[in-house]
C-alpha cells in the first residue's frame, strides 16, 4: 500500500486510514457493482471512480466496514465528477478502523496502478522464495541441533523466537531480540501454537512496522515443529532411561558407567544431595532436566520422585526447577552411591515436614555420610549399639521407640511421656529396661552420643 502511495507518477494520496498503509496487497480490480464484497476478497484493493459508493453518510459509514470485514486492502476512488462526496463521517470510520481510502488524480490510470501492484508482488514473491530456501538450508545444515537453528533462524528473518513446553512452561528454545530493537520501543510479540506430537508454544518477537510475511509464517512454524518434536522425543527418551537407572540406584544395583554418563564431568566421589519432590511433579522436573541435559539423574522413588544432584550444582538446578518445583525437601550430602536409599528417606522425611511451608527445605540433622559410608555401616551401627533393641517383636520395638522419643525431645521427661501418652513413672521404668537391655548408660556422653548416631542411622536406613 505505501509503495503505490509513495509512486509520484501514480498521482494517488491518501484520504483517510493511513495508519493502515502496511496494509498487504495481493491483487488490484476496477469495480463498479452495488457490493463490492461480493466480487472482490482479503488483501485485494478496490479501484473506482464511484459508482459503487453510496451518497448518504450512514450508507457510507457501512459500506466502509463492510469492505474492512471482508478483510480488502482498502479502496481508491478517481477525482471525478461521477464520484458522490465523501462525507466526514466516512473518513472518521475509515481512521478508526486504519482501512486507507486514497485518491487518484484524474490522470491516472487504474490498469497502471494494477501492474505496479502486479509488479511488486512478483518481486515480493521472488524474495519469498528466496527467503525461503534459505530458512530451509538452515534447518537442512543444522544437523540436529535445534538451538543453533533457532538462532540462525531468528537472524535470518530478523525477529526474536521462543519456544515453550506447554506440559511444564520452560522454555526450550530461546534467541535475541530482532535486530534492531531498542530499550524503551515494545517489539510486536505474536503467538502461535506448534501442533506436532508435543504441546509447544512460539512466541514470535518483530521488529515494529516489519511483521513476518505470512508464507514465510507457515513454513517457519513447520521447521520448529520438527525440531522441537525431535528435541521432546529425545528428552521422553532421556527421561525413561533416567527413571530405570534411580530404580537401580536405590535398589543398590545401578551400572556406574550408566551413572557417569548423566553426571558427567562429575565423579561419584564428589558428593551429592537427593532432592525429593511429589509425584504429581516429578515427571515434569524429569522432561526439564533431560531437556536441558543437566548433569542430574531424575527418576521415581518408592514415597516421592527424586533428582541425585551433585552438591556443587544444586544451586543452579534448584534455579533451573524454580518455575516447576515449589516444594522440596534436600538430603545432606552423601559420597557413597550406596547411601541413597538412606538419603532418599532423609530427603522425604524434610519434604513432608516442609510441604506446609512450601519452598526447598535442606536436612538439618546429621548427615548420612558423617554417620555411615554405606547402608551395611549403618545396619551394623544400629545392631552394636541398641542390640535386642533392633529386632521387631512387640517389646524391642516399644522400647525402641521410647529411647528414640527420649533423644528427640532433648532428654525432656515430661515431653517424652505427653509424645508416648504414658506416666513419667513408666517411662522411668522403661528407660531402665532399656539401660539394662542395651548396657547404654544415658548419664554418660559417649553412651548418650552412640544412642543418638543410633537413631539417625535407623531413621536413615528406612526405620520408623
């Protein structure tokens, strides 16, 4: 629509709704006929000198919106005599609703202004072919690396691309703004779904008055289609694989050069925490981590779904899960592969008491790896120490319970009796069978510090 504006020898200006001049142009006609709407369609430009033009304001008012809702380009209308004036009422609806009515000067030739516009979008669509050979040069060369193509793209059609997963909102796929863009001037943001096997989202970022063309649109949205598809089938796959080897992990099983293969560069030795989140999460954080290949291992457990982490990384993977995780609970930090059952349930165990509060809660107690290298160590710490105690007969395991509720409310005998629901005489006799039973003396510190490893190693190991 500029272009033809912007002629001189054309000899056209525009009238009113010149904020629509970016208008498209397919195609230019001359018609006469009472309803224009019914000869001509979207993006085509009616050329008249009049006739067709009602003579009244409000048959004009609406003979302007039906041309705009029938989706045309806009109209121009010759200076001439057998054209009826155009009322102020007409031009206000033509402003407010941006649909250009230009005018012709008497000279001008409307079979000129239809070649010029026949001659422009043989040019536009010559560049339209070119544009898109190369966008699928690029995704031909891209070799599977759907980011760098993002990128290419996005340089090569001068506009910003973001692509979400609808099933957890991260963003896949990310590039700069379009060149060009300035702090302060808001880009034209669009948005448009990607129906393939995943639910995906682009947001596309344009540069204002420079809107992608629509025929690039559709090819564009069908090459990330395909790479986003790639990309989701890829992480699904990730995802399985990482949910059989924590199944091998907590079962005592698991493959180690498996294990390096997802938490490389980091070696078993280093420490790392669990991370324990619901199962109505977990799967989502397990499609996040393997999306961004993060050095993680994610996979269900027997209570909650769980993320090994390397120590020194679970900063950034809670920053990478924030969006997704609300809640959390975080084991203390363990170098033994085999202490993952134990951290497991110590990272449960700080889940359930932080789901309340919401947020990532850390474990405070002791730590796993401070009181045992592996879960045999801590079978045989609770068999030294508590003896008879360890057994699960009736007896062992009442008084089991009431020395672990005599160290977890500080040795505080009125608390210890209101938590086990019994006199203070009979936790006084209890006590003792304890003492007896165990040959623990609760008076002297070694013995009083044996009872509390004691009781973390059993809470660690899976005991109640």
């Amino acid at each position: 629509m500029a272009d033809i504006v912007g002629a001189h020898s054309l000899d056209i200006s525009v009238l009113a709704g010149g904020l629509g001049q970016m208008r498209e142009i397919l195609w230019a006609h001359s018609c006469e006929m009472a309803d224009p709407v019914e000869w001509l369609g979207p993006h085509e430009l009616l050329m008249t000198v009049g006739l067709c033009v009602p003579r009244l304001a409000a048959e004009q008012v609406e003979f302007v919106a039906r041309l705009d809702e029938a989706g045309l380009a806009g109209m121009v209308i010759g200076d001439h005599d057998v054209a009826p004036k155009l009322t102020g009422r007409m031009l206000a609806e033509a402003d407010r609703r941006h649909f250009p009515i230009l005018l012709a000067g008497r000279r001008t030739s409307y079979a000129v202004v239809a070649r010029h516009v026949a001659a422009a979008n043989t040019t536009d669509q010559t560049l339209q072919v070119l544009a898109l050979s190369k966008l699928y040069h690029l995704a031909a060369s891209a070799d599977g690396n759907a980011t760098s193509l993002v990128a290419d793209l996005a340089a090569q059609l001068n506009i910003g691309i973001d692509v979400l997963d609808q099933t957890t909102g991260l963003s896949l796929l990310t590039s700069a703004r379009p060149e060009g863009s300035l702090d302060g001037i808001r880009d034209v943001v669009r948005s448009y779904p990607l129906e393939g096997r995943h639910r995906a989202q682009v947001v596309l970022s344009e540069f204002p008055g420079e809107p992608l063309d629509s025929f690039l649109l559709v090819h564009l949205l069908q090459v990330l289609r395909s790479a986003v598809d790639r990309l989701l089938d890829a992480a699904d796959r990730r995802s399985e694989v990482m949910a059989r080897l924590m199944h091998a992990v907590l079962n005592g099983t698991a493959d180690a050069r498996a294990l390096r293969s997802f938490l490389s560069p980091h070696e078993l030795s280093e420490g790392f925490h669990l991370v324990a989140v619901s199962k109505a999460v977990g799967p989502h954080m397990a499609r996040a981590s393997a999306c961004l290949q993060l050095s993680v291992l994610v996979g269900p457990g027997r209570v909650h779904d769980l993320a090994l982490v390397p120590a020194d990384e679970l900063g950034s993977f809670r920053g990478a899960m924030d969006v997704l995780v609300t809640t959390a609970g975080i084991s203390s930090v363990f170098t033994d592969i085999a202490d993952a059952r134990a951290a497991a349930v110590e990272a449960g165990k700080v889940l359930t008491s932080a789901e309340e509060a919401k947020g990532w809660a850390a474990y405070e107690g002791s730590s796993v790896s401070v009181l045992t290298r592996s879960k045999k160590e801590a079978d045989d710490i609770v068999s030294r120490v508590l003896g008879p105690l360890a057994g699960d007969d009736d007896r062992s395991s009442s008084l089991r319970a009431t020395l672990f509720a005599y160290l977890r409310n500080d040795r505080r005998w009125q608390d210890t009796a209101d938590e086990l629901q019994i006199h203070r005489q009979t936790l006084s006799y209890r006590l003792k069978r304890v003492q007896d039973l165990t040959g623990l003396d609760l008076r002297r510190s070694s013995d009083l510090s044996a009872a509390w490893v004691a009781f973390q190693a059993w809470r660690l190991t899976g005991g109640s």
